[in-house]
C-alpha cells in the first residue's frame, strides 16, 4: 500500500513539474494588407481579359466548352460583390480591347482614361488568362532497391499525371490617369485524378485556391502561420 | 510505517510546489509563464513577460525569439524584426529561431510590399 501512495505521488510530481527544455508550436493570425492602396469603396470596372490559350482551345476540344471571359468576369464579380466595399461597374458591352498583346495592353493609357471617364470608375482591372490541360504524364526515374542481391538500381517507370494549370496576369489601371497602378500574376495547378476530369470543376478549384490571393489584391486578408516558441 | 509514508508524500509534494514557484524571479520562469498565456492567445500578456525575462537576462536568445513571435501576434511587426534579429544574433544556430525568422523574413517583405501609388493621385 505505501509502495502505491509513493508511486502515485510521484506521478503527481511529474505531472505538477514543468517540461525542460521545450518547444512549443503557436499558430497565428497574420493580416495580409491590400496590394493596392484604396480606401475601399471606389468604383471598378471589370475590363476584358486576353484570353492567352486560343491554340490550345482549339487543339483540346475539351477547353471548347469552357467561355474563360465569362467565367472568370462572372467569378470576379461575385468575390468582389461579396467580401469587398468597391462598387463593381459594368464596362460598356461592346468594349474592345486595343491590342492582344498583354505589354502593348499596359501601355494603352488613353484607351484607359477614356474607359474611366466613360464609366466614372476610379480603378480599372484587365490582364490576361490562361486556362489549360497539362500533361505531365511520362516516364521519369526511380530507385530500386534489388530484393535478390540489395543492391541499388535505377528503373524508367511511366507516371501519369493530368492536371489544370490557371494563370492570371492582373493589370490594374488608375480609371482618372488610365496609368498602371499593379501588375501580378498568379498561377495554380491542380492534379486530377484521372484524364476525364471535369474542365469547369477543374477552372473553379484552381479560382478558389487563388480566391485569397485575389482578393488581397483589394482588400486586407487573413492568413495561418505557425511559429515556435520556447516554453522554458 | 503507513504515517511515516503520508509525511513523506507531503514533503514531496511541498518541495515540488516550492520548487515551482521559488524562482517567479527568474528569466525562466517568465518565459514559461509567457508561454503558457501565449499558448492560450493572451498574446499583450505574453510579450509582458517575454520582456520581465529579457530585463533580466538581456542575453537570453530564447526570450528575443519568443518576444518576437509576440509581438509578431499583436501585429507589431517592426519590432518583431528587431527581436527575431536580436535573437538570432545571440544564437545563430538555433534551428527553431532560425525557421521562424525565415518564415517572418517571407511574410513581412510580401505585407510591405505595396505599390506606393494610390488610384486617382495622379
């Protein structure tokens, strides 16, 4: 009996003693301010974008049923309707690009300052889109480990991998000067399961993961991080 | 025999306690307990006591690393640069400073960056 009353305190006691020599993982909660400077409630026009994968569109019949324009303005529109204070204005319906080249598009001040002044908008966004099916698969090598002598080989093995690949080059204008204000460019891949995945399921999970990125282009976000701390 | 072992017990348990809180004085009971508070979100209280232990103990690589993650909390990143800096000045191998001051290091150069122009300024 006294053996298991001093085992018991002697868990008590550890239990009670601090840990030596610890570290200790913290998650924070770190704001992501705005990439651009606004005051929050300006009005935007949502331009046209270039849209870069005609060739492949034409070569992958698949990218055929997807309208990326539409798609994309229509995703924007929400996010920003939704998780912003800018006023979204709509861009004149028969509004042409000048030029289809994304370096030319940049320098096209007067063609921005007549579309701000047209639509009373303080910041303009266009840029350029590119949605596509790429295909990894190949053979690529490995090490093998032999069973019957242990020693190391290398052997071609054929991976399969398909995926989505979407990459936005976001170019925001001064609506009053037509000058430009940012350009960033965000890309994501999303490997699918297999070669017969969906193509607008697909679009819309390379959107979302780019959602955050997106949006802190206007507005101030949110994001995990982790650190450590000593505990002794 | 059997109140021989109850004495003993509560000795033991006496010396632990005091053991405990016998050095609330010390740089390292302050980081203990800013990290306790830390762990709970209670990040004002926790960089409080992350400095008690640098003032005792200016040398203290840990309390520099530990007020950095503090202040890096309560959105005070100037001066988390600083102690993350600090810190890995007084201990530049520490593997766990120097992970946190590199994944800072990422996070405060895109938080600065910023175009510097404001729509309609022109």
């Amino acid at each position: 009996m006294p053996r298991r009353t001093a085992a018991a305190a002697f868990a008590l006691l550890l239990g009670a003693a601090p840990v030596w020599a610890g570290v200790s993982q913290v998650r924070l909660q770190l704001p992501l301010r705005p990439r651009l400077p606004l005051r929050g409630n300006e009005r935007i026009v949502l331009a046209p974008f270039l849209i870069v994968a005609e060739a492949e569109k034409a070569r992958d019949k698949r990218l055929q049923n997807v309208d990326l324009q539409a798609e994309f303005h229509r995703f924007l529109q929400k996010q920003l309707g939704k998780k912003t204070r800018l006023e979204v204005v709509e861009a004149p319906a028969d509004i042409k690009l000048p030029t289809q080249n994304l370096t030319e598009l940049t320098h096209a001040v007067d063609f921005w300052k007549a579309l701000g002044n047209s639509t009373n908008a303080d910041i303009i966004v266009s840029g350029s889109l590119e949605f596509k099916i790429e295909d990894r698969s190949g053979y690529k090598t490995e090490e093998y480990v032999s069973p019957i002598n242990g020693q190391t080989y290398y052997r071609q093995v054929y991976v399969e991998q398909t995926g989505f690949l979407f990459d936005i080059v976001f170019l925001v204008f001064d609506g009053h000067s037509g000058e430009k204000l940012l350009q960033d460019e965000f890309k994501d891949f999303r490997q699918t399961g297999g070669r017969r995945a969906d193509e607008l399921q697909g679009l819309f999970e390379n959107l979302f993961s780019l959602e955050n990125q997106i949006l802190n282009l206007f507005v101030a976000r949110e994001r995990e991080a982790d650190r450590y701390i000593f505990t002794d | 025999m059997k109140s021989w072992t109850s004495t003993a017990v509560a000795l033991l348990l006496l010396a632990g306690g005091c053991a405990s809180y016998s050095n609330t004085e010390n740089s390292s009971s302050q980081i203990a307990f800013g990290a306790d508070v830390a762990r709970k979100g209670l990040w004002r209280e926790a960089a409080f006591r992350f400095e008690q232990a640098i003032a005792k103990d200016p040398k203290n690589a840990r309390a520099h690393n530990n007020l950095a993650v503090a202040l890096e909390a309560s959105g005070e990143f100037a001066r988390a640069l600083t102690e993350y800096k600090k810190a890995l000045e007084l201990a530049p191998n520490d593997t766990y400073i120097r992970r946190n001051y590199a994944r800072f290091a990422e996070f405060y150069t895109s938080y600065t960056r910023t175009t510097g122009k404001t729509a309609g300024a022109s």
